[in-house]
C-alpha cells in the first residue's frame, strides 16, 4: 500500500537514476559468463541465427560503438520476473528490434509509476 507522503514525493524523485532503481529492485539478477554465453548461442541457434522480431539473420561480432549486433533478449523482462531459462529468451537486433523492446517496457515502466495505477503485487520497490 503506498503512503501518501511516499507518493506526494514521487514527481521529485522521477529522474533516471531513480527509474533505475526501480528497475533493479526485485528483478532476475542479469548472468554473465561463460555459461551465459554458451546460452545465448543456444537460443540463437534454436531462433535460426535470426532475429525474433525482424528475421534478419544475427550478425557475430560488435558495432563501431561496441555493442554487440545482437542481444538476448528476455522475452518477459528481468525486472517483470522474467526467469533466464532459455524458454524464456529470444535473440534480438541490437537496433532497431532490442532498443524498441527497451523502449516499450520503459513507457510500460512509466505507466506502472503513475499516480493512479493500481499497486503491482510483482514489483518490490514499495
Ligand atoms: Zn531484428
């Protein structure tokens, strides 16, 4: 249940750093690592070697900024309880396909945080 004083602060804490927070709280810790690794050529592989979204074929090796060209993606987000069972995982663009699902789950964010949504019994950060 949210306290009226946590939410008439709310409009003042609405920076980045603090969506971040938000984000981070309760969410499925991020793997990293071999093992990660190994997984994500898995989910690849079973997709094809093709995007999930576009169908374009996923391209080895990074970008000029050096991001990878294509990400694993968790179909239902960490922070949403996503688990990082390969079930659970897709392979993505980098760009467009991977930056538009962010985008989508930060306006998603955003609705979540308005003052006249209901409290979601999946986040943890209340
Ligand atoms: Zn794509």
């Amino acid at each position: 249940m949210p306290l009226p004083t946590l939410k008439s602060k709310l409009p003042m804490l609405r920076t980045s750093a603090v969506r971040m927070l938000e984000a981070k709280a309760g969410a499925t810790p991020m793997e990293r690592g071999s093992a990660w690794m190994a997984k994500r050529q898995r989910v690849a592989e079973r997709f094809g070697w093709r995007c999930a979204a576009c169908g374009l074929a996923l391209m080895p090796g990074r970008m000029s900024d050096g991001r990878s060209f294509w990400q694993c993606d968790h179909i239902v987000s960490r922070e949403q309880g996503g688990s990082n069972d390969e079930s659970n995982l897709q392979p993505l663009c980098t760009t467009p396909c991977h930056e538009a699902k962010t985008a989508q789950e930060a306006a998603a964010r955003l609705a979540r945080g308005s003052y006249d949504s209901k409290p979601n019994p999946g986040t943890a950060h209340e």
